[in-house]
C-alpha cells in the first residue's frame, strides 16, 4: 500500500478492525501526550458523534482502501504541502 496521506473522505479498513473508518483530518495531537497521529476519522456510517469519539490512526494501520475521497488540485497541493512538512519534522 501507498505510504501517502488519503484525501479527507477516504474510507479506510484498519488492521484488526471490524468497522470501516472515514478520514476527517490530518496530523491531529493528541491531548496530554506527544503523539501525533497521521489521521483523524470516525466510524462508517455513524459518522461524527462526539469530539471524544474521534478516532486516532497512523498509516501503518491502514489495512485495505474501500473507497478513496475527492481530490481536486486543491488537494493534491495540500497533500504535497503535507507531506513535506511531515518529512521536514521527522528528519528533525
């Protein structure tokens, strides 16, 4: 599988899981710690419910694409910017 970020919208199965998840965002800290997550989602079809329901996931997780989200030149921008910026914080 592709090592790239997936447009918002994306569904996604993750190793282990037994309910599809759609990518809501990118690069999300979470609260009281240092991790950084690649992805932020919510469970398909229930979709977003509650802040404290949003699921945290890196790439390495990502088992299967079901379905990939729009992507315009807006966003295949953003995705490049992304990545970038991503590569540029781990090479420190």
């Amino acid at each position: 599988m592709s090592n790239e970020f997936l447009p918002v919208g994306s569904v996604v199965l993750l190793k282990e899981a037994k309910r599809p998840i759609v990518i809501m965002g990118y690069m999300v800290a979470e609260e009281n710690s240092n991790q950084i997550w690649d992805y932020v989602g919510c469970a398909y079809p229930i979709g977003f419910t509650r802040s404290d329901k949003s699921l945290l996931f890196q790439r390495e997780q990502i088992d299967k694409v079901l379905m990939r989200g729009y992507l315009d030149e807006e966003g295949r921008k953003f995705i490049e910017d992304l990545e970038e910026s991503v590569k540029e914080v781990k090479n420190g």
